[in-house]
C-alpha cells in the first residue's frame, strides 16, 4: 500500500499513528494516514478483517474515528491489486478535502 502511494506522486504517510480519544486514551493505530490532515488508511488483510466480528470491530473504531474528524480510508487485497489507480486517487481527494494541497 505505501509503495503504491509512493509510486503515485502522493505525499510520504506516517506509519503506525497512534490515535486518541476525547480524554487522551490512546484506542487505535492507523496502518498509514496523514496525522496533520487526519486521514488513515486501513490495509485489510483477508485472513483478519474477513470475520464477522472484526467486521463489527472494525465498524465501531471507525465510527469512533470518524467522531473525532478522522477520515478512514479502507484498502483491501482484491482492491489493491485490481483498482490501485482508484485507490490513488480515493486517497488524493481526501487530502485536497482536507487542505493538504
């Protein structure tokens, strides 16, 4: 996923960003994102994220995330190697929204 950032002229984004709530509890980390933008962008492997309870878990923390103006991006691996010009520009339009450019 971040290679394919790369290789699309995007910005470098952080690694591992480590996220809080309202009272500074740390409850997530971003795969990828743009912390000052505060974008992430989740990479959903299929052997993790295919079950009905993370698909829950999943729903919840972005919800949460999206509570507190973080814009969450989801990636996975039928995506990624299929649509990756999409995913660029998914990602491209999320920083122009959010003042990057």
């Amino acid at each position: 996923m971040r290679l394919l950032m790369l290789k699309g002229d995007l910005p470098t984004p952080e690694l591992q960003i480590p996220i809080a709530d309202e009272v500074g509890r740390e409850f997530a980390r971003a795969d990828l994102g743009y912390r000052a933008e505060k974008i992430v962008i989740e990479y959903d492997g299929a052997e993790f994220h295919e079950t009905p309870a993370q698909q829950a878990h999943d729903m919840a923390r972005d919800a949460k995330l999206e509570a507190l103006g973080w814009k969450v991006i989801r990636i996975n691996a039928k995506r990624l190697f299929e649509e990756p010009w999409s995913i660029l520009t998914e990602i491209e339009r999320a920083l122009h929204e959010r003042g990057r450019y």
